[in-house]
C-alpha cells in the first residue's frame, strides 16, 4: 500500500510542477484501484487501495491549495466529486449522486468521504489531470490539453497518463505569443 500512495503523490507533485499550478487550480484524477490492483478495469473496486491512494493525492493537493476533483466511473456518466466549495466558486450545478464502490469505483466514493463538504457535478473543466489506470479523464480538461510525461509511470500496476492545459491559440500567423503560457 506504501508504494502505491508514495507513487502516486510523486506523480502528482511532478504533475503541479510541469502544469505550474497555482493556489486555486483543479487536478482531475481518475483512479481504477482495479488496475492498480493488476486486475482489469472496472472488475475489482478495493476501497482498501482507494482510501491511502486519496489521502496521498490530497495532501500534496492541500500543501500547494490545488482543489482535488474526483472522477467517478462511467455508472455514474464519469461524474466529478468536488469540494462544494469549489462548485461555488465556479458557478457550477450540483447533481444528487452519492458514488459507491460499484457505482462511481472506490476512488472517487474515497473522496466523497475525504472532503469536508463533498459536491457531486457533471463536469469541470481542470487545470491537468492525473489518469491511473487509463480511466479517460479527457472530458473533465480544458479544451486544449497538452501530454505530459513524469518520470513516474505506474501506481502499482496502472499506467499513468498525466496532462497540463494551455490557452488556445488565436491570431494567425502574424499574431504574438506569451511563452510563460505555452
């Protein structure tokens, strides 16, 4: 259990300093403890793995004041569990969904229980992204996601694929860019 949460906060603390993050960002993290596990996707929720994995996740978070948002599994349309603070924040709508081990994976039913004062939505748009497990958190980014390769490449057995945002180019071929934004 040790390796997967240092793994997995090692990944994260590479992901905050790639993506530059700041006070205020989110991080989408899908999770399949099931991959992590070995097993195939879906087949094997172990809340057992979810529960440190998360509490690893979130104290990196909590020391750079990134928000954590949580992807549920596709039961549950790959809803995104939030502190409701941050929904306030960002204007967006709530939704009545409590995720469960089968229904939304032990990930984000970890979270859920983690926050002070969890919030259930349809989507966000994330700052990066954090997938273990190949869990397809591209729907929760920013229109233009940039990959990112770490240096770490697995929380146990799950593959990570990690992604940053950047804004959208305008202007043509005369137009100027801002480097510190690429």
């Amino acid at each position: 259990m040790e390796k997967y949460c240092k793994a997995a906060a090692s990944a994260v603390r590479e992901l905050i300093e790639i993506a530059k993050l700041k006070k205020g960002d989110v991080l989408v993290v899908g999770c399949s403890t099931s991959e992590i596990i070995g097993s195939k996707i879906g087949t094997d929720s172990v809340p057992e793995v979810a529960v440190p994995v998360v509490g690893a996740i979130m104290n990196v978070l909590e020391e750079k004041g990134v928000y954590l948002a949580a992807q549920c599994c596709e039961h549950l349309n790959r809803a995104i569990i939030i502190e409701s603070e941050l929904a306030e924040k960002k204007g967006i709508d709530a939704v009545n969904v409590v995720p469960q081990p089968k229904a939304g994976g032990s990930f984000a039913t970890a979270a859920y229980k983690a926050f002070k004062s969890p919030c259930a939505v349809e989507r966000i748009k994330a700052d990066a992204g954090l997938d273990i497990g190949q869990t397809l958190i591209g729907m929760h980014l920013k229109e233009v996601a940039v990959p990112v390769r770490l240096e770490t490449k697995f929380v146990g057995e799950a593959m990570l694929t990690a992604a940053r945002v950047r804004p959208k180019f305008i202007g043509g071929s005369r137009a100027v860019y801002d480097d510190n934004l690429l």
